[in-house]
C-alpha cells in the first residue's frame, strides 16, 4: 500500500508542480487551485508513507521520479526541451531510482 501512497503523492506533486508554471504567480484561479490541492494531497499520502518506508528511501525516489515527469510535463506542455546533459543526468536519476528498488535493504520489501 505505501507504493501507491507513494504513486499518487508523486502525481500529485507533478501536477501541482506543472501547475504552478501556468498559474503566472498565483494570478490565475483555476491552476493556483490545482497547486494547493495537489499539494496537500502528495504531502498527505507523503505522509502515510512515511510510516512504513525510510525517509530516504521515499524521498529519492519522490524526487527521482518528480524530476524527471516534470521534465516530461514540460516537454510536452511549455516546449522546454531539455538538451543532451539533462536527458544523461535524468537518465542517471532512473538509474538510481532503480538501484535503490532492487538492490537496497532499506526499502523494506
């Protein structure tokens, strides 16, 4: 269950994350809404998940994966094209994330 708490924090946090961007400061409703929503919710199931994973453990992979879907997002959304030593350095990233899921003790499984 914590790896879907952690799912959705992630998600969530990439939303409001993305967000962010398209509410111009806080000047604009509708996306300034889905910032403090999405917030709230990935630092509530941040939470729930803090209670069976290592500190960590969780937050390598938060940050991990957020870095590179928000990457994506931007891509995709604001046409910020992330050049050759971004895509390695996010590349290394997933490769951490990885390392960290399959090989460490720490991450309880």
């Amino acid at each position: 269950m914590a790896y879907l708490y952690l799912a959705v924090a992630i998600v969530a946090e990439v939303a409001a994350t993305s967000a962010l961007k398209a509410s111009e400061g806080f000047s604009r409703l509708w996306p300034s809404l889905i910032v403090v929503v999405g917030y709230g919710l990935a630092f509530f199931c941040l939470g729930q998940v803090l209670k069976t994973l290592p500190v960590g453990i969780t937050y390598a992979i938060w940050a991990g994966l957020g870095i590179v879907l928000v990457t994506l997002v931007g891509v995709l959304f604001y046409r910020e094209i992330p050049d050759w030593p971004a895509v390695l350095g996010m590349g290394l990233i997933i490769a951490g994330v990885a390392i960290i899921n399959l090989f460490s003790r720490s991450v309880g499984h």
